[in-house]
C-alpha cells in the first residue's frame, strides 16, 4: 500500500515562500508520475503540478507558472513544491499524488492512484 505524507503548509503573507514536501512509501518504484492538486472551500479539486518520474518532465497549472516549481528527489522518493510570490487565490488544502503504469501525465485528479491527506496553505493578504 503506497502512504503519502505531505508536510510544509502554514500561514504565509502575500508575496511569501513555502516549499511543501510529500514523501511516499510502499510500492513507488514503479510509478509514473506525481502531482500536486489544490483544493479551496467549495470548489473542485484542481491540477497544480505534475512530474514524471523517469524523465524528470514538469508540467505547471498556467495559474501557478513562473510561480511555483515541481521537483523530486528520486532517492528520498520525495517530490517538492517551491511556491514563490504567493498570492490569496493560492489559499486551499494542497495535496499530492501518484500515478502508476504507463501513460501521459496527467493533469486530471481521475489519472493518480493514491492521494495524501493534505496540507493546508493559508495566504493573507
């Protein structure tokens, strides 16, 4: 069973950092990609960022582009979340994903497999 544990989310001002990480454990040696979703009170879970795990290939939600960064760490199988420049709209529970078994990476929430629990990042303005 593959557990995800992300960590890093707090209370920033606008124009402020974070870097959120996401561990994963279990059987992640064969996964495709990882992502990182948000989610703020009542509206739909939304693509962030994904990463291929072979190619090391990024994909950023046009919102966050030039904002915020996807990477990993192959070795520690921990993929990060650099947020940069922050602004009120990014306020929303922030969660990461995996995706196994070949295929395109995906930007919808119905193309990963295993999800985390969330972390909440909160931006004032």
């Amino acid at each position: 069973q593959v557990q995800l544990v992300e960590s890093g989310g707090g209370l920033v001002q606008a124009g402020g950092s974070l870097r959120l990480s996401c561990a994963a454990s279990g059987h992640t040696f064969s996964s495709y990609a990882m992502g990182w979703f948000r989610q703020a009170p009542g509206k739909e879970r939304e693509f962030v960022a994904a990463i291929s795990w072979s190619s090391g290939s990024t994909y950023h939600a046009r919102s966050v582009k030039g904002r915020f960064t996807i990477s990993r760490d192959n070795a520690k199988n921990t993929v990060y979340l650099q947020m940069n420049s922050l602004k009120p709209e990014d306020t929303a529970t922030y969660y990461c994903a995996v995706a196994y078994g070949p295929g395109s990476v995906s930007t919808a929430t119905s193309g990963y497999d295993y999800w985390g629990q969330g972390t909440q990042v909160t931006v004032s303005s």
